[in-house]
C-alpha cells in the first residue's frame, strides 16, 4: 500500500493531519509528536501505515520512518491494536520509547493514556529482544525498576539504545569515551551520548 504521503498539510486536528496530495485529502490518524512538527499549509511527508478492515481504510502518518517502525513492534505485541499504540507514541517521543523498552522502564509506558501496569510489562516483555536484542543485556535489563547492572552491562544496554535512535556503532563508541560508566545509570550515559554526539 502506500510507504508514505507527501504533500500540503490542509487540516489539523486531535490525532488528526490531513495531507493534500494533487487536490486529495489524506486523512492520517497522527500522534501528538507528529502533530507537533506539522504546520498548516506546509509541505511534509508522513510515513503509513495502513489498516484496513472489512469495515474500514484507516491511514496513519508518521513524521519519521523510526516513529513508523514503532507503531508496528507495538502492533506486535498481543492485545495492542493501533488506537494504544497510537496513544503510548502521543505520550513519549520515539526516542524515549526506544530507551523505555532498552531499560524495561514501565512507569514511562504506563504514561499513555489506556495503557496499565499489566499491559506496559507485556509491551517491554515482547519488545525487549526486537529493539536492540543483538546485544548482551546481562544484567542490564529487568522488568519494572531497572536493577543496577555491572559496568559491561549498563554500557552494552546503552550503546543499545543509541544505535537504535539511529547512530553508528563507532559513532556511539566514540560518545561514550569519556563516561564515568560506574557512576552513571543507563539513562544517564543515554544522555551523555546524546549531548557529546550533538556537540562533538
């Protein structure tokens, strides 16, 4: 069906952007970072994802190919159709999904609206080995609460998390150089790899 939409952004609305494309209006169900980029009258192309049912052609827009790739795991994952998966991407951005799911953060899933505490530990449950799974998590990763890992662990369950945010393996070695890996969280060092890639 189609990869993604291009054209002049017409209508905005909740969960709502409506992409004109030679004189056809899209309408694309939109989650709130999404929306947030968008602006009336503006050129941009959204990413979709189509559900069609027997009684219904539903299009979702996305602004990113990462945002789009994460609708899909969520739809993945049992009993998460697309109205909550839509939901969890309007609470957190992609990039703080994608940290969510490395280090088993329930309480950031929880924070979607529909989403209780059974459900956010089935997504990180289903997730956890599709969002940076080639990697050794060894006592990187729990659920709930993140356990204090050994300094191996917190650093590959990091450079998880940044190279599924999009850098390189030899970019994110680089970032995380001069961290004091003893002292930081996995957070933290996801953190202190961002700032030293944006400035460096």
């Amino acid at each position: 069906m189609f990869y993604y939409l291009t054209g002049k952004i017409t209508v905005m609305d909740a969960n709502l952007a409506v992409v004109d494309v030679g004189g056809v209006g899209y309408a694309c169900h939109a989650s709130n970072y999404t929306l947030a980029q968008l602006r009336l009258g503006e050129e941009k192309r959204l990413y979709t994802y189509c559900n069609i049912k027997e009684d219904a052609f539903d299009i979702y827009g996305f602004a990113s190919r990462e945002e789009l790739r994460l609708f899909e795991l969520l739809l993945s994952v049992t009993g998460v159709g697309a109205k909550v998966a839509l939901s969890i991407l309007s609470a957190v951005s992609p990039d703080q999904l994608t940290l969510a799911i490395v280090t088993g953060d329930e309480k950031t899933v929880t924070m979607a609206q529909g989403v209780g505490k059974k459900m956010a530990q089935r997504i990180l449950l289903e997730l956890k080995d599709k969002v940076g799974g080639e990697l050794d998590f060894s006592g990187g990763v729990s659920m709930g609460d993140v356990a204090p890992a050994p300094k191996s662990g917190k650093l590959a369950t990091a450079t998880a998390a940044l190279v599924e945010l999009g850098y390189s393996q030899a970019e994110v070695g680089r970032a995380l150089k001069g961290a004091d890996v003893e002292k930081l969280s996995v957070e933290e060092l996801v953190r202190y790899g961002l700032r030293a890639m944006v400035m460096g």
